[in-house]
C-alpha cells in the first residue's frame, strides 16, 4: 500500500517533533524513550516496543473485493450479481517516519522481533551494571550471572540452582562484569510455534527460519538446511542490495549537502542585495528630500518674487491713484467754488497737470498671477547620482502668442492629412521650456477664398520636448 495514504479512521500517535534518536535509537524506544522492552521491527525497518505499538491507535480501511461471479453458459442470462466482500485492513502508522504499516492477521505481536535491538539493549543494560535486566529463569530477581552454554541470564539463586543441576553442572557461567567488552551477547533465539526449539534451520520455500520440530510438521515436505549453511547466499543477496542502495545514501546526502550550501548562498545573497536595497533606498530617500527642498525653496523664491512684484504694483497705484483723486478733487472744487477768472488764471496748471495723468498708462489687471503648478511626472534631472521628477511651473500658454510651422501649412489640400509643429509660447513671447498642459488646436486659412475650409480640430497634449513644442500631428482639413 502506498506510504503517503493517510488513515481513514483514527489517529495515531506520533514521535514529537525535535525528537533526536541519535545513537539511543538503537537501544531507546521513539515513544516511551525507555529501553526497548520486546522489540518490534516494522518494514520501514524502525523499532518501537510492542506495549507502545499497541497503544497507538490504529485505523482501518475498507478493502473492497469483487464476489464470485457465475460464468457457466447454462445459466440465466440475468446472472445473480453476488455484493462484493468488505475485508477490513488494520494498520498503523510509524510514528518515526509516519510511514503506513499494515497489520498482518495476529496484529502487532505479529510482527517481526528485532532481536539485534534486544542484543543492543542487553549491552546497555551491562555497561550500566545489570540495571534493568531480570533472569531469564525466574522473570523476577536482578541479573548477577550468565550462562554462556545456555545463553542465559541468572540471578543469585538460579545461578546457585544452576550448578546444582547434573545436566548444567559444567556450563559456564560468568560475571556479567565479564562481559563489557563483548559485541553479541543475545539470547537463543526460539520458534514462535514451537518455543522449547530454537531456530537452527532454514525453510528455502517458505523464506524463514524454523526448528526441528517445524521440519518434521508443517515443512516437512519443503527444502531447508541449516541457518549457517544458507547464511551466505542469503547474505550475499542483501550485501548485493546493499551495495546498490549504497550510491543513493550518497547521493541524497550530496544533494542534501548541496541544498544546505545552496540555502547558506541564498541567505548570504538575500542579505548582501537587501543591503543594496537598504543604501539604494537611503540613498534615493535623501535624494528625494533634498529635491523636495528644492522645490520648496523655488515655490518659496517664486511666491517672494510675485508678491514683491504684486506691492510694487499696489504702490504704483496707489500713488497714482492719490494723484487722480488730488486733481480730481481739486479739479472738481475749482470748478464749483471758483470764480471765473481765478479758473481761468489756474486753468493753465489744471490742464497740464490732468493731461498728464490722463497719459499715464496702468494695467488694470494684477501684473502677476496665481498660475503655480506642480508636474510630478515630469523629470527634474539628476540629484545624488538618482533620476528625480517633479518641477514647479508658472508660465501658461497664450493662444495669442502660439505658432504653426511646417511644410505641410504651405500645401495642405482639402480631404488629405497635413502635419503641423504648434510652437507654444507664454504671454511674454518665450518659448514655455515645459511640457504636459492640454491645448486645442484649430487651424483656420487667413486667406478666406482659399478653396480649402476646415474640417476638424486637434486636441493634443504639450510636451513633446524640452520645448514644450507639441510634435508634429496630422490634421485633415
């Protein structure tokens, strides 16, 4: 069954995250983090405790298979359609690696013994004085002794009871102090079906080992030898795996080396271009606020300089119009209260002075006006090594003053397209330097007899150079 299917019903528990096994996941359960106690080896070939498998919960799902179906010829051809069989599958989940494991038909108990892991647990156990192991003859007294003929742990007693024995006399015991330096000091290893046997032979047909008693039962009729005449076939056979498994640890820990070297660089460039961000952006700041500092002393340079222009004006008219009341008034009171001949002897210095003020020319309009706009699109230049946008206009168009050039203008035809450059200039007759104010364009023969009239009009945009000259556009007329 596939490993990434997720159970249907149930949880299961699992190992907590962060959880190192390191060299204790040979001797240490995952779950209880104990020593193994009756070890299981699942077939993603990680070890739990059998109590501990037994506590997770398992799951099941529905295993659907198709009922028998008659196909003899001399049936009904409405054939009896038999419901299909529902055969429950029971199965946990490694709680290592979460891979799926299918309980075979006598459950957890079923499952495979890792007695290297028991061997493993009994080397712990012996480099921690015995703590933890119990005699395997009585399962209740602390282990003092071993048998190295029976393979058997002793306490005190049974080793007493042991020696006393005809058939044991001679076994050899010793210290379990005596054995720290030992690699492999596992038990006998007996047959589930028969358990007063151990496993000494091996079932070539069935793939498994068995005992005597199995040869003569259930296998009797099938090939086998003994486990250490086939150990080498067998081995070799997993050696050949092995060697072919080999290359892949390799190379994925290679690849994993790689994406760890690969995910140091990508810090290492992440923080080096977010430094250039951060002085790109700094950088880009200063260079905005200085330009906004620029733009705020030119609209504060600009506002002096109209208002200067606005008092000069208020002045000049103001005193002139003082003088026009002075001699309007005084006017007005010669001519009402006077006699006639003191009128006519000021009559000479009357005229002279309101002939003069009736010359004075005056604008009866503010000499400046209120026209201040801000272009945000439009490009200022450079400031700090950075592109910037943003200038501050005051001139404005004055249709008056515009111009249209071109060759087109001279020998333009009715109904075709002709093409005009609108040279676009303020009130002053200067060229506006700028561009992006909107203008409507018509264009109107001086020569009313021309054979050619109007036909359309042209809205465009300024700003097609630093001139604020619109670009030439077609116009048909």
């Amino acid at each position: 069954m596939s490993e990434n299917r997720k159970p249907l019903l149930g949880f299961v528990g699992k190992l907590p995250s962060g959880t190192a096994l390191g060299n204790s996941g040979k001797t240490h359960c995952p779950l209880c983090m104990g020593l193994f106690k009756a070890p299981r080896l699942l077939p993603c070939l990680h070890t739990v405790c059998t109590t501990c498998l037994e506590q997770l919960e398992p799951y099941s799902v529905v295993d659907i298979r198709g009922g028998d179906s008659d196909t003899s010829s001399e049936g009904s051809i409405f054939q009896e359609l038999k419901p299909p069989s529902l055969q429950p599958q029971i199965g946990i989940l490694c709680p290592v690696c979460d891979t799926q494991v299918d309980l075979p038909m006598g459950g957890v108990k079923a499952l495979t013994i890792d007695h290297l892991a028991m061997n493993d647990v009994m080397l712990e156990s012996l480099r921690g004085e015995g703590q933890g192991l119990v005699c395997d003859l009585c399962s209740d007294r602390e282990v003092e002794k071993r048998c190295q003929t029976c393979r058997a742990n002793l306490c005190h007693f049974c080793c007493q009871a042991h020696r006393r024995q005809k058939k044991t006399t001679y076994h050899t015991v010793v210290d379990l102090k005596d054995l720290k330096g030992y690699s492999r000091i596992g038990k006998p290893i007996l047959c589930p079906v028969h358990p007063a046997e151990e496993l000494r032979l091996f079932c070539e047909l069935c793939d498994r080992p068995v005992c005597r008693d199995c040869v003569v039962g259930e296998h009797r009729e099938h090939p086998y030898d003994f486990a250490s005449n086939v150990i080498h076939k067998h081995g070799d056979s997993v050696r050949e795996l092995l060697r072919g498994t080999q290359p892949h640890v390799e190379a994925l820990e290679e690849a994993l080396a790689q994406i760890t070297e690969m995910n140091s660089a990508l810090q290492k460039r992440v923080e080096a271009v977010a430094a250039d961000v951060r002085t790109f952006s700094e950088g880009y700041v200063k260079a905005i606020e200085e330009h906004r500092d620029r733009l705020l002393k030119q609209l504060e340079d600009i506002r002096v300089q109209k208002e200067n222009s606005l008092q000069l004006q208020k002045a000049q008219l103001e005193q002139l119009l003082a003088d026009m009341r002075t001699g309007v008034e005084f006017t007005e009171h010669l001519l009402t209260s006077g006699s006639d001949l003191e009128i006519l002897i000021t009559k000479g210095v009357v005229v002279e002075r309101l002939t003069k003020l009736n010359k004075v020319e005056y604008s009866a309009h503010p000499g400046v006006n209120d026209k201040i706009r801000f272009s945000p699109q439009q490009r200022a230049g450079r400031c700090r090594g950075y592109e910037v946008y943003g200038t501050i206009n005051t001139k404005e168009v004055d249709p008056a003053k515009c111009v249209l050039q071109g060759e087109d203008l001279h020998r333009a035809r009715e109904k075709q397209t002709a093409s005009f450059t609108l040279l676009c200039k303020d009130a002053a007759g200067e060229s506006m330097g700028r561009g992006g104010d909107s203008v409507h364009v018509a264009v109107v023969p001086k020569d009313k007899k021309d054979r050619f009239v109007l036909h359309s009009q042209v809205s465009g945009v300024i700003g097609g150079d630093e001139t604020g000259n619109l670009r030439p556009f077609p116009v048909v007329i």
